[in-house]
C-alpha cells in the first residue's frame, strides 16, 4: 500500500475521550497541555480528512510528524 505512514499530530488544549471517535483510527492522547493524535493514515486524503476535521472544530495544530511504516512480514 503506496503512501501508508504513522503520523503523530500535536494540537493545542487538552481534547477528552470523546473526540476518539471523531478521529479514529488515530489515538487520541492528552499532553501536558496539548493532544496528540497518533495512527497510521492509508494514504494523503486520509491525513487531510484529519486535518480538516481539526480545522472544523477550530483546533490550533501545532505539529505534524511523519513515520515510514515496516512493510508487512511474510
């Protein structure tokens, strides 16, 4: 799967348990201030979908980090 990579998304303010559904499959982790959300996207348009979903509810992002995911085992 071309484009597959772990991301980890650092937002301003402390979001609660209830916006994990809004951003799943990303985990949703309370920061000394800040929240993180971690996960693998599929794909580019995967990681915009988050990014807008974080723009809708007007939250400050404050970095983005991007990761190589393994390939599979066989």
């Amino acid at each position: 799967m071309a484009g597959r990579r772990f991301y980890r998304i650092r937002v301003a303010g402390a979001l609660g348990s209830r916006f994990e559904q809004a951003f799943d499959p990303m985990r949703v982790e309370p920061d000394l201030g800040t929240t993180v959300l971690s996960g693998v996207c599929v794909d580019s348009s995967a990681l915009y979908g988050v990014l807008d979903r974080l723009e809708d509810l007007g939250l400050d992002l404050l970095a983005v980090e991007s990761f190589p995911v393994a390939p599979p085992r066989r």
